[in-house]
C-alpha cells in the first residue's frame, strides 16, 4: 500500500481538532527552485517591482496628508527591533533554547494604519485611487502625485465608494486612506471587530456597518452591497492579488534592514520568520516576498489562534477557502481579533501551499502573557493578536513537528545558532491607552 506522504498525521490533525497548542510541518513544502517557475506565472518579479514602483510615485502625496510619514519620505515602513531581553525572558517562561538572534519586525507601529495592514490595505487603495485618475486622464505617471491631496481630485474621487469586510485592521487602513483620498468608504465589521476600531473609524467619517456574524459574513454582504454599485470598488480579502502585492513589498525592504544591521542570510545563516495569519494574505504575501529573494535559506511560518487555525486546515486538507474551522469541531472564537477568520484566502492558500514550512497554534491566554512579558522586558506594547508570533521561537526545536522540520532541512545545531529569527509583530499603534490598562491586566485559563 503507497503511503499518502502529503497527508498530516492523525495526531497532529486530532490535537488541531481538540484545539489544542500544535505545530504543523508543512509536507507539501519543497524547495523553492521547484515551483519558482509557477509562482512566476501568478505573481511575478515584475509585479512586486511594479508595486514598489507605485508606492514610491504615492510618497509625495502620503507626505503631505499624513505629515508623519515625513521622516521616511513617504514611505511607510517599520524598524526592525532587537529583543535582547526578551529572548532569555521566553526561554525562562517556557523552557528550552531560543538558537540564535531574535528580531521584532515592528510592523505594530507602522505609519498611518498601525498595523501591517498598512502595506497590503493601503496598497490596494492608491491602486485604485490611481487606476481611476489614469483612465479619466486626471493626471499622468510622470506627475507629482501630491496632487492627490488637490481639492479637484479629491472631488473626482468623492464620487466613486470603496468597501470592505473587516475584523478591524485592515477596515482601519482602508478607511483612513479612503478618507484621505476623498473616497466614500464604508466598513463592514465582523462580531469580532473590537468597538474602539469602529469609534475611530467613525470619528474619521467612515461608515461602518456591523453584523453579529463571523468574518466571512462581514465580506460576504460587503461584497453584494458593492457589486450592486457600479461606482463601488471591493477590498477583497479573502482573494486580493493586489493585497497581497502590497505585503510582498516588505521583503525588499526587510533585506535593507538586515544589511544594515549586518545580518547575513545564506545557508550557514538561516532566517526563520514568524508571522501571525488571518485569512493569510499579511503573512502570505510578506513570507513570498522572501522565498524570492532567499529561497531555501527563509523558513517562514504562520501563526493561528488554538480556535481557528482556518489557514492551516485550508492548506492541510488542501480544501483552500472551502476549509472553515467550524467543521472541525473548533469555534473560530478568539482574543486575537485580527486573527479571527473561520475560512482562509483561496488564493493565499493556493500560493503557500509548497512555501510555508508550517504553521504553530497558540492558545488566547498565551497572547496575554506574551505581551506582559514584552512590556517588562522591553517597554514595547503590540496587541494581542500580534503577540501569537511569540509562540514561533517558543514551538521551534520543542514540538516533534518543528524538531522533524528542522532535522530534514539541515537546520543543525550550528546553523540554527547562527540563525536570525525574526517575530513579526503586526499591530498596535493606534490601541487606545485605557485598552492598552484592559489587555495587560487580562488573564486567562490556559
Ligand atoms: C490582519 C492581521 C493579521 C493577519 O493578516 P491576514 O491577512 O488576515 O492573514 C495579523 N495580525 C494583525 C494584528 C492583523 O490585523
């Protein structure tokens, strides 16, 4: 009988299932070389560079509405931190060793939307702010898009509605640039969505509208309401390729940084990346971005709450957008807002298949502890949600699924001593301070 080598093993599936905390090692993922052809056909080198290319031609328009943005000339980008202390603080809390160098990626604290959505959300909005200036013949490629900030072209846009489903962040980045651009925008805000998002999305003129149903509603009703308007756009987060463009241009980026720091990537140096998923299209399209520029030399894995790891399952079942969690016994419910989507991305899904080396689930009460340990240690605040990348180092080299990866992808000893591992945190700069008093004082069971 031949062995169904793509499958997830029973026990993984079955802990997955009882919610438990597991790591999932991808066993679809192979080298990079492999599919790199076929990820070209979907999203090529061109188009990253063409989404890099339009962000900078925005800078002059971003500078001059969101004056913090200044400092980096217009593009909105995040440092990368060194966590000195909170490394040894983990491995004292959760036992065992944390190999090499960790980083925080503080996309928490990104320009404008104060969440990584600030790349992918943003992105999709000039896109389409512009697209629409080009066809009316309202301005040309080679002019100063400061003036989008003009009064003429902020009334041309102000005919035109953008939409969007959201659990928060990403309603908060197309919102507020929506806004800016002189767009009607309306918010569709899942149950989850915390009330402090819609207050603010609100007081910056935005509609929202709320259901007290899942994500996937949310999306679903936004989506009819703008195909029933001929003059509304749809954000759509469970299959944008523009989104996802977005995020990818964070790889480029990241790589600057790390020279800088003097931070080496090569097969002596691994990279390890840790990013939390939603529908996946944050930690999609960042982690693609850097298999095409470090390949088999970037591991990247995702991080999901215990109740609904829907991009894991879309990937492990290969059920893709079919998969939700409530078919697993698992109710989608979670601390994590951001993360709190029962159906994956069918396109994320698709593209990670071979590319993500696996995924780690983190229970709601970790989140807690993890922020409170990053606040002692290194006077850093990133919300709940972020902090699930945290059970990344935490998992590597202690579950059997991440020491069986490590083994078969020569992650020795050595190399992952050498290894940089990077978690990425991906929002929190806009958390009100009496939230910030809620968060750090909740305490859950495990
Ligand atoms: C949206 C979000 C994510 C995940 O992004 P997806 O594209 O939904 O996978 C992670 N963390 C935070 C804080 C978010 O807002």
């Amino acid at each position: 009988m031949s062995k169904k080598i793509y499958e997830t093993d029973a026990q993984t599936m079955a802990d997955l299932t009882a919610g438990k905390e597991t790591v999932w090692k991808n066993p679809r993922y192979v080298p990079f070389d492999l599919v790199r052809g076929l990820c070209d056909l979907v999203v090529s080198e061109a188009d990253i560079a063409d989404a890099e290319a339009r962000l900078a031609r925005f800078a002059p328009f971003l500078e001059r509405a969101f004056p913090e943005t200044q400092a980096n000339h217009g593009l909105i980008e995040s440092p990368l931190a060194e966590l000195e202390k909170m490394q040894p603080a983990l491995e004292k809390a959760y036992g065992g060793k944390i190999p090499g160098r960790l980083l925080l990626k503080k996309d928490s604290h990104l320009d404008i939307a104060g969440s990584v959505k600030a790349r992918g959300g943003i992105y999709e909005v000039l896109k389409h702010a512009e697209d629409l200036a080009l066809a009316a013949g309202k301005l040309t490629e080679q002019d100063d898009y400061a003036a989008f900030a003009d009064e003429d072209m902020q009334k041309f846009l102000g005919g035109y509605t953008v939409q969007v489903g959201s659990t928060g962040n990403l309603g908060l980045s197309i919102g507020i640039m929506s806004a800016a651009l002189g767009f009607r925008v309306i918010v569709h805000m899942s149950a989850d969505a915390k009330q402090w998002k819609k207050d603010l999305l609100r007081s910056k003129g935005v509609e929202v509208i709320e259901y007290a149903d899942d994500y996937s509603r949310a999306v679903e009703e936004g989506r009819k309401r703008s195909e029933a308007d001929p003059t509304s756009y749809f954000v759509d987060d469970e299959k944008s390729v523009t989104l996802f463009l977005g995020y990818a241009v964070a790889a480029k980026r990241l790589d600057a940084q790390l020279k800088e720091k003097g931070i080496a990537v090569d097969e002596a140096h691994p990279l390890i990346v840790y990013v939390p998923a939603g529908v996946g299209g944050a930690p999609g399209g960042v982690c693609y971005g850097l298999k095409r520029l470090y390949g088999d030399n970037v591991h990247c894995f995702f991080v999901e709450p215990t109740q609904c790891p829907s991009v894991l399952l879309g990937m492990a079942t290969q059920k893709f957008e079919q998969a939700n969690v409530r078919d697993y016994g698992l109710s989608g419910k979670t601390e994590a807002d951001g993360l709190a989507c029962a159906s994956p991305s069918s396109f994320v899904t698709r593209i990670m298949t071979n590319l993500v080396s696996g995924e780690c689930t983190v229970s709601d009460a970790k989140l807690y502890d993890f922020l409170r340990l990053l606040v002692e240690t290194e006077g850093e605040r990133i919300e709940p949600s972020s902090c699930a990348a945290f059970q990344g180092p935490v998992a590597l080299c202690q579950a059997e699924g991440s020491v069986a990866y490590c083994q078969e992808q020569g992650l020795t000893p050595d190399r992952l001593n050498n290894a940089t591992q990077i978690v990425w945190a991906t929002g929190g700069r806009l958390v009100p301070e009496e939230i910030w008093d809620v968060y750090l004082n909740t305490h859950l069971d495990a």
